[in-house]
C-alpha cells in the first residue's frame, strides 16, 4: 500500500482545479514550496510523472488525469461523511463569494450574518463585481459561489433563481420638477455587459427618448449619488433608492421598465466541495428584497 496521506489528495485536487500551485497554496493557506514538496511525496510513491508544465499552468498527464478523476468523488464522499456527522458544525475552510451590488445591498448581508453565527470556523472572502466578470471567474475557479443577475445559462454553471428586482427611471427632484426628459438629459448607466444596461436601452428607445450624452460607471452607489445629485437620470434598482424616493430626493421620470432582473445563485456543474454545497443550498433559499419567485 503505498504511503499517500489525505492531505496529498486534498493538494492534488486543487491544483487540478485551480491550474497552478500558487493558486493551490493559497487555497490551502500554505506556500508554493510546500505544493511542491507534496507533488514530489505523491510522484515518489506512486512512480509516475502526474503533472507537466505548460507556459505557467500545471497540466495533468494522462496517468494524473485518471487518479484526479477517480480520486474526486472519493475525496468529496469522505469531506461529506464527516462534515454531515458533525452537521457542518465543525466545517472550516475559506469559500469565496463573488456578487453585483444590488444582492450585496439585498440578501447577502443576511445570508453572510447565519454563515458567521452557524459555522463559524468558515471564512468568506467577498468580492463585489459584474456579472461577466464573475461568470468568468466561477468557471475559472478563482470564486466558489456567486450571486448573479440572469438568467444564465451554461452547461459548465449549476443555479437557482432566488428572486428579482424591480426598476426604476430616476432623477433628482430638482430634474423632474423642472421637466425630466422634456429636456435633454444626460443619462447613466452600468456598463454594457450588465442587465441594467440593456434595460436602459430597451426603455430609452421604447419611450422615444433621445438623451443628451449616455455615460458609463460600473458602481451603482455612484450612479445613485451621480443621479441624486442633479446629474441626469438612471435605470437604478427600486430596492436601492426606495427610501431616496419616499423621502422625496429622487423621483421617477419614465414609466418603471416592465422588464425586472432576475438573479441567481450559481456554483460550478463539477463542484465537489460539500461546504460550498452546503453554502450554495443555503443560498439557494434565499430571496432577493422579499420577492416571491
């Protein structure tokens, strides 16, 4: 029986997974020369070669390929066994989750609070971003779990919708008293690859609106301070700037866009890892701002 420690699997899957050993020695908060130490131990045991590099990515060789694959599920089935014995009560590791700001502003404060008070030795590391970006990075390994605006659709993603948002066209008060689009306003929105953006279009040319100027931002807090501040009108999510709007600084200039985003919680098809299973059935429960399916 050869001597090869569950800790060696754990590294030979991650590296796997994530194409480096930097990658995995972050994943597994060691060092490269530790990763390497352990590739060395594994090869040494079994007498095979199990990765090759190309350019600055670690390649599985034909023989590595076939231990990872038959290695994974054995891996995962033992994680599950003892966490589902413990009722994840004793689950550690770092899960990392990516989200756009309207779910940040919404769900994921509650979702992050129930992660520290059930499992408390997990860490989350959270990154705001939009969603083609964090697309590529779900698929790409460097996020576990991301919350995204769809619908998405990928044979490589695994989601569940949690819900959607209304929209509104809002300016400041001062703008929409002294006419809105009766005048030529500049108008703001989240870059093209977003949903909100498309949104923005489909209304502006629905209506017969032509605007002064469409300028770009990719941070929706700034769209709002931009728009509260006399700066033109925006498509914004209804959840972010409802108390803006009851409380009379912003008001609406456009009929509200029938069209809602939709959002979703989303994690690789080929993940194993049953924490970021765990986190990813407890998100799926979620709804967004309270919105029924």
């Amino acid at each position: 029986m050869k001597r090869i420690a569950i800790y060696h699997l754990e590294t030979l899957l991650w590296i796997a997974r994530l194409g480096t050993f930097r990658a995995a020695a972050e994943r597994l908060n060691t060092t490269q020369p530790a990763i390497s130490a352990r590739v060395r131990e594994i090869e040494e045991q079994l007498g095979i070669a199990i990765f090759r590099r190309e350019g600055r990515n670690m390649v599985l060789t034909a023989r590595g390929r076939r231990l990872v694959q038959e290695c994974e599920p054995l891996w995962a089935g033992f994680e599950k066994a003892l966490l589902t014995a413990s009722g994840f009560e004793g689950a550690s590791g770092v899960v990392r989750i990516g989200s756009g700001e309207i779910a940040a502003a919404s769900c994921l404060p509650g979702f992050v609070h129930a992660i520290e008070q059930d499992l408390p030795g997990v860490t989350l590391e959270l990154e705001l971003d939009l969603t083609a970006r964090m697309f590529q990075q779900l698929l790409g390994g460097t996020i576990d779990l991301a919350f995204l605006a769809g619908p998405v659709a990928s044979p490589g993603i695994r989601t569940t919708p949690i819900g959607s948002v209304g929209l509104v066209w809002a300016a400041s008060a001062r703008t929409a008293a002294a006419g809105g689009f009766a005048n030529a306003l500049p108008v703001w929105s989240i870059p093209d690859l977003s949903p909100l953006h498309g949104v923005t279009m489909e209304t502006l040319e629905a209506n017969r609106v032509t605007p002064r100027s469409i300028g770009t931002c990719n941070n929706v807090r700034t769209l709002i301070d931009i728009v509260t501040g006399g700066g033109g009108a925006a498509v914004l999510p209804e959840p972010m700037v409802r108390p803006l709007l009851e409380a009379g600084v912003l008001a609406e200039v456009l009929p509200a866009p029938a069209r809602k985003i939709r959002f979703e919680v989303a994690i690789r098809n080929t993940e194993s890892d049953p924490l970021v299973l765990e986190l990813f059935r407890r998100a799926s429960e979620l709804r967004i701002d309270g919105t029924p399916d």
